[in-house]
C-alpha cells in the first residue's frame, strides 16, 4: 500500500531478522532447528535463504544441493509461522537460470503467504536498463504462477543506484519492492538521505542486507551509525534483515566456529555482532 509493506490482510508489516550466509559457504545452518532458534530465541520474524550464485559449488555448478539447502529453510520457516526471502545471490546477471530457478520455487510455494522472492541480491556494475530487464523477465516468469507474493527487486552497485530506479521505475506490476543494502561503516547518512529521497517518490524500499561494519563485511563495527540506521529505518517504519548467520573469521559473522548447526546459541557462542543482532533484532519485534 503506497510504500508501506502490508501482511496479507493490508494491515502495515514491519519484518526484522538475519540472512543465513552463502548455503554453498555455510550448508550447516541450512536447517529447520537452526530456523527454529532464530524465530524462537531472536524473534526473527523472517529470515534469509541466501542461496549462493557463484563462488565454488553454487547453483550454477550443483543446483540440487542448492535447492536442497533452501527447502529446508523455506520449509521450516513455514513450519515456525515466520516469513522467508528466498534469496538468488548473485553479483552478476543469470537470466536464464533465475527464471529457470524462481519458476520451480513459484510452482512449490504459490499461494504460501510467508514467501518473499528476492530476484537479484546485489547487481555490481551493471547498468538499471540490463537490471530492470532482468527484473520484468523474472517477474513475468514468477506471476505467471503466483499472482500475489512479494518480490524484492535490486538496483546497481549494490542496490544503492535507487535514484535511477526511481527515474524509471517497473510499471505494470503490483507487489514488488527495491531492494537497499547498507553496511553501516561505510554508507552513512547519504544513503539515508538518498532512500528517504527516492522514498517521498513513492518507490517501496526493504532493507533485504545490512550490518554495522565496514561493506567488505570486515573492520570495526560503527555503533553510532548502526543506532542510527536503527532509528531512521524504526521511524520509516522499513523492513530489515542482518548479515549474517555464518562463522568465517570476519566482524559480519555473527556465531564462532564451534557453535552448532542447530541453534541453541547461548551468548559465549555469538561473536560481537550476533550479539548486536540479536538484540537489534529482539527490541524491534517485541511489542
């Protein structure tokens, strides 16, 4: 409704919660006890399949372990009542295996009121005339089975290029939205100011990426910034999810290394930033 996300029933939807890290990086939290925890315990009210395009062994190269690892997501995700991005994450343009992919997903969980399409994570340097094409492809291939569910949308450079998006927006299509990504050491209050712009518009924005580091995902953790998005993006009322559920030696993974694939995360198992997250997390969905 304008700009605002709604639930089904068109009553305004705020979503907070954590994207899972590449599943061809980090197959182990691809689970439902692990999905259980983060609704339960962080009170995630969606959670991020991030399934990996590129890098070793991603859907490009094994497709039916990819699409093994986010059923069990989606799935279980279902299951706990939450909602779930399905994720294509990808930096560089694979139309025809998006189509071929979200045309399987379409066909599994039309109709399913928890599922998200998120059709491109983060084009790198590409035009918006080679990402807007890409997007109404896909949309087409998604609406021609399922009518209704939401489908995030990116922009390039990492979804940050929002005012060229809202210089030539999608027509025709009802229930998308524009992706931003920010990573709060490096995009400061520009890219509020730039969103809030594009926002006054009328272009829909969810904040499908963020954290409170540097964009590599490395370098200290900026809390008065990472504050302040919290507070901009509570007063705009803006959808959110944190990155991300993964133990690689870098300040983004919020768990160590000995923390279990199924959850059951107590507080000497989360690094700094699953620290912040879960927090972030709590305080914005707990009424």
């Amino acid at each position: 409704t304008g700009t605002q996300l709604c639930n089904q029933n068109n009553s305004p939807l705020v979503l907070a919660g954590a994207s899972l890290g590449w599943h061809n990086l980090w197959p182990r939290f691809y689970n439902a006890d692990a999905v259980k925890w983060l609704a339960n315990d962080w009170k995630c009210n969606v959670i991020r399949a991030s399934m990996g395009v590129g890098l070793d062994d991603s859907y490009l190269e094994n497709p039916s372990f990819a699409l093994q690892c986010m059923t069990k997501v989606i799935d279980g995700a279902i299951k706990n009542g939450i909602y779930v991005i399905i994720d294509f994450h990808s930096h560089k343009l694979h139309t025809q295996e998006a189509k071929t992919f979200f045309a399987q997903m379409a066909a599994k969980y039309s109709g399913n009121p928890n599922v998200i399409y998120e059709i491109w994570n983060e084009p790198d340097y590409y035009s918006w005339k080679d990402v807007k094409q890409y997007s109404e492809e896909v949309i087409s291939t998604i609406r021609a089975i399922d009518t209704d569910n939401l489908i995030l949308v990116g922009s390039p450079h990492w979804d940050q290029d929002l005012d060229s998006v809202a210089a030539n927006p999608i027509l025709g299509q009802k229930n998308i939205m524009y992706t931003m990504h920010f990573y709060a050491g490096t995009h400061k209050k520009w890219l509020r100011d730039r969103t809030d712009a594009v926002m006054a518009k009328g272009i829909p924005i969810f904040i499908s990426e963020c954290a409170g580091m540097e964009a590599s995902g490395d370098g200290p953790i900026d809390k008065t910034e990472w504050a302040a998005y919290q507070e901009w993006m509570k007063d705009r009322k803006l959808s959110w999810i944190a990155w991300s559920v993964s133990d690689k030696n870098e300040t983004c993974s919020m768990l160590l290394p000995r923390a279990s694939e199924k959850g059951n995360w107590t507080g000497d198992l989360l690094k700094e930033w699953g620290k912040i997250t879960r927090e972030s997390i709590r305080n914005a969905n707990t009424k």
